[in-house]
C-alpha cells in the first residue's frame, strides 16, 4: 500500500469515526432540548402547548433519528385537540403520523401503542384502538392505563361480560392491590353496570381500613338497584369515616326520605345545605319532609327560602302552591288520640337523639 492510498484509508477512517461521535453528540443535545420542553410545557401548561410542539418538531427536523420528539409532538398535538374549542381532525392525523414513526422505530415499547390507540379512538377507528390497546397490553404486564381504557372502551361497547372476564383475568396479577379494584369498579359503575361494580368496591372496602369514596358509590349503586336498606348502611358508612362528605348527606337524606324516616332525613339535608344553601333541589326536598313531620312553621320557611334562591319556574310554582295551602293550614289541629301523642314523641325522641 502507498503512502497516498494510506493516507485515503485513514482519511475515510476518521470520517467515520466523526459521524458515530458527532451522532452521539447530536443525539445527547437533541435529548437536553427534548427535557428542555417538556419542563417548559410543565411550567406554562396548556398555554405554552404550541410552542413545545414547534420545539418537538424542530427536533424532529434537526435529528431524525430522536424517537423521544415524535411522541412528544403526538402528547402536545393530544393536549391541543382534547382542550381546544375548535378541535381539529388534522391534528389527530399529523399526532397519528408521529407515533406511526415512532412505533416503526421501537416497535416494542408498549407506550406507544396506547397513545397510539388514544388517537385511533379520536379518530373513530375502534378496531385499530381495540388491536393498539391489546399490543400494549401484552408488551407490558400491570399496563393499569392501557388496562383501563380497555375496558373503558368494551363498557362503552355494551360488551359487559367480556369486560368482567378480562378485569377479573387482570386483577390475578395485582395481589391484594386494592388500587386496580378501585379503577375497576368506577368504570363499571360509570358504565351502569352496578353489579360488578359492587362486587368490586366490596373487595376495596374489605383491604382497605378507610375507604369512604367506595362506602359512597357503593351506596349510589344499592340505590340504583332498588336495595335502599343496603344504600343507607353504605352511606352511613362512608359518612363515620368522612362526615363532610356533604353530597353524600343528600344521597342519604333522599334514600331515608323515601323509606319512611323522614324526621333523620331532614337532619342530612340540613347538614348537606350547610355546605351549599342555595341548592334548590334539597331545599324542595327538605321543605316536603318538614310538611310531612308536620313541621308547618319550618316548611314556610323553607319555601320561602327557595322562592328567594331560585329562577327556575318549577321551584318557584311548586313554593308558591305549598305557601298558599299552609297558609289556610295554620290553625289549630285536631287532638290525636293517646296513641297517636305517643308515635309523635317516639319521632321526635328519635330526632333529638340523631
């Protein structure tokens, strides 16, 4: 070999070894910028989502080969269609031809068909959305998000009892995790399916000392089925262990209003609109149970409250006529027999010691 043939060799030799290292030097600046946008679009939020997507994309055009950008410029094109008024179908195409790239580059990472899946749903392509979320799924065991919206998507689906097969099939793997129950039961009680959610929150009641949120869903559901003694335990329940859970005093004061015990009922609706007085709706209701205890003074009241608290023409017809019959309902009533005194100091014994 010659001098100058040697030369050559190590001029190629050398030219080549300065493009693996000037592509690792690249790719480590490309990463410090990709950080650098993320953490500013931490900063600024969803007001800041154009200008990280402009920085993901420069990435992309500077170096190529960064798979990091096209799932970030996915995220923010995600953000942008999910929080904007105006939404727009061409970015969900251009976010759908980032993360076919990025799938293309590391077809193994499960992360990138969920959020590939998210857009497939945006798009209305369910079958490409069900495959995507499937391929997650087995890329990753305990893929809860991914797990999540699978059934989310089935529920919504109207395809139950492929849902409970699949949850049940998932939750073999979480041990006493009561967290994945948890998640599970809320989206079959979302989805109406009472059953199975009960069946769930049951089991997070049982792992976990405080539960208060489940106690209150699982009360809603007894309800939802028709089980009012069981939705009153349950509420009961989740107020001993969170009494300022004030939207679960109206659920309870409904359920014992309509079971009769109307003297503890008022006590949760005068505790739920100690939080929220000018709720119209548990103000009708706790001026019908004052009628019903007799409670006539209280009720006028009541009714002329909700006439001062609401605009909406049913409320305020429905006040007026109540106002007008007590008022020819104020004189002197009736003397009840013995009997009769009697229940109406056990109610009221009751009421006191409530």
């Amino acid at each position: 070999m010659n001098i100058r043939t040697c030369k050559r060799t190590a001029f190629f030799c050398l030219f080549a070894v300065l493009l693996l290292f000037s592509g690792d030097a690249f790719s480590q600046d490309s990463a410090q910028r990709y950080a650098g946008t993320v953490a500013q679009l931490r900063k600024e939020g969803f007001s800041g989502i154009d200008r990280a997507l402009a920085g993901f994309e420069r990435i992309i055009r500077e170096d190529p080969g960064f798979t990091k950008a096209y799932v970030g410029a996915a995220d923010a094109l995600l953000v942008k269609y999910e929080f904007s008024k105006n939404r727009k179908k061409q970015w969900m195409q251009k976010a759908l031809d980032y993360l076919n790239t990025a799938v293309d580059k590391a077809p193994g990472t499960a992360q990138y068909y969920f959020k590939r899946a998210i857009v497939y749903l945006n798009l209305a392509q369910q079958a490409r959305a069900e495959a995507d979320l499937k391929k997650a799924i087995a890329l990753k065991a305990g893929f809860l998000k991914a797990q999540v919206l699978y059934l989310q998507y089935l529920l919504s689906a109207e395809r139950k009892a492929e849902a409970r097969r699949l949850a049940d099939e998932w939750l073999k793997g979480y041990g006493a995790d009561p967290a994945p129950l948890k998640y599970f039961a809320d989206l079959f009680f979302q989805a109406g399916v009472y059953k199975e959610a009960l069946s769930y929150y049951r089991q997070v009641v049982e792992r976990v000392d405080k539960a208060p949120n489940s106690y209150a869903a699982m009360g809603e559901a007894y309800w939802k089925l028709g089980e009012t003694k069981k939705a009153v335990a349950a509420f009961k329940k989740a107020l001993a262990q969170n009494s300022k859970m004030y939207r679960v005093h109206f659920a309870l004061g409904t359920c014992l209003g309509e079971s009769g015990d109307a003297g503890e009922a008022i006590v949760h609706f005068q505790r739920y609109l100690e939080k929220f007085p000018d709720d119209a709706a548990a103000l009708n209701n706790l001026a019908l149970l004052y009628e019903r205890e007799g409670q006539n003074a209280q009720a006028r009241l009541t009714w002329m409250r909700l006439k001062s608290k609401t605009r909406e023409k049913v409320y305020l017809q429905r006040a007026e006529a109540h106002l007008y019959r007590l008022a020819y309902d104020a004189g002197p009533r009736p003397k009840k027999s013995d009997g009769q005194k009697g229940t109406q100091k056990s109610a009221q014994g009751d009421e006191r010691d409530e």
